[in-house]
C-alpha cells in the first residue's frame, strides 16, 4: 500500500472507488511531541509486529582498541503493514530529498 498523500478534499485518490467516501486526513496536535537523533537502527519481529529501535552510535576507545558503541533511544512497535507503508514513505522522502539536494552517498 503506498504511503499517505495529502490531497486536497475535492481529488479522490486514485485507487478509490467513484462510489466511495474520500478519507482524509486531519493531523491532531501532539502535545507531548518530542524529537530524537538517530543514526543507527535495529529491527526485530515477531508474528505480527515488527518492532524498530532508534539508537545513536559512534566510535569510542576503550583498554581493547576503537569500538563501536551503540545506545537505544526510543523504540516503536507496528504492525507489518504499517512497516511496509513506513518503508514506502521513507523511500519517497529520501526520493525527494536526493532530487532536491543531490544523491546520498553510502
């Protein structure tokens, strides 16, 4: 399923019925909204969850040499569906994104 367009309340999106009532999408307030910094992600499954953490890594040294240190932040829990709707929204993101600003380098 592709990710949410907001469309305006008059273009029915195109996989819907002409019969059909058009959803829409109202964003809530989120009073508690609180932004985090990642860089690094885990993902683990189970039947019928995915479960994604956010971590933040970076290169430390310790009596061993360098190593890489990895911290969980926050993680969410979804369903498989709403990871496949996550995967498409990201990959349009990182689409636009590198048509604005140039490809990313991996």
């Amino acid at each position: 399923m592709p990710a949410l367009k907001k469309t305006p309340a008059n273009s029915p999106a195109p996989e819907q019925q002409a019969d059909a009532p058009q959803l829409r999408v109202a964003m809530l307030p989120a009073p508690a909204l609180e932004t985090i910094y990642a860089n690094a992600f885990q993902t683990t499954f189970a039947r019928g969850e995915i479960l994604l953490t956010a971590c933040v890594s970076r290169q430390e040294n310790d009596a061993q040499g360098p190593v890489l240190a990895v911290q969980p932040q926050k993680a969410i829990g979804m369903s498989p569906e709403s990871a496949k709707r996550l995967a498409a929204a990201l990959a349009q993101a990182v689409q636009q994104y590198e048509a604005r600003f140039g490809e990313i380098a991996l």
